[in-house]
C-alpha cells in the first residue's frame, strides 16, 4: 500500500483525515474497532508515527467520559422550575467532541464533510415529518 500511495508519512496522514471523518461522525463513541486497527498500523509503522492517530482517539474516550459524566449531573440536579420541563431539551440530543487541534488534521476539510452530515440529517428529518 505504502507504494501505492507514495510515502509511509502520505499513507499515515490519509489515514489520520479518513480516522478523524470517522471519528467524528460517530454518535455512540464505539471506537473498539478503531483501537484495534490503530494497534495493528503501530506495530508496522512504529508507535511515533501514529501518535496523532493515538491522540484522536484518546479525545473520543475523554469526550464519552465528559459526555457521561455531564447527563449524569444533569439528571441528578436537584428540583426544575416551573414551566422549564416544556422548554427542556433531551439530554441525548447534544453531544460534545474534544478534539486536540494540534494533533487532528486541519479543521475546514472536516467541517465540510459535517456540514454534509448534517445537511443529510435533516433532509432526513424533513422527510419524517412529511
């Protein structure tokens, strides 16, 4: 593959865009797979070399973990206002990402591909409703 593509490092950096398009289109943060297929490319390429790729998925577990902890004071917050219940929004509905700028491929590729997410998404909901 190294030769098809040129370079360790091009094959390595094409491989961190297509993890971190992955990655950030998961909702359930289940990156098992993703851990284990990053173990199998450290062994061939070195641990070094996929340290960013390391790093990204070290932000999802930190993201689930943040993520939980937060529902869970929310859910264990103490009395709601009045008339707050018709205002309030699911607690799954929002989620939030950590991600390490400096270890992530550059942001406006990334963003494109959620833009297009989220565009299918509503057209998606757009359709249900109908």
């Amino acid at each position: 593959m190294v030769s098809i593509i040129g370079s360790k490092d091009q094959l390595v950096n094409e491989y961190r865009v297509m993890l971190a398009k992955k990655l950030l289109s998961k909702s359930d943060f289940d990156i098992d797979s993703d851990i284990r297929m990053l173990e199998l490319l450290k062994i061939h390429f070195g641990e070094s070399s996929m340290q960013k790729c390391e790093i990204m998925l070290n932000d999802l577990i930190d993201s689930k973990r943040t993520n939980s902890n937060i529902k869970a004071s929310l859910l264990n917050a103490p009395g709601t206002v009045a008339g707050q219940e018709e205002a309030e929004i699911s607690h799954d509905v929002l989620d939030a990402t950590i991600i390490s700028s400096n270890f992530w491929p550059p942001i406006q590729k990334i963003l494109q591909f959620l833009l297009q997410l989220i565009n299918c998404c509503l057209i998606l909901h757009k359709d249900s409703i109908r």
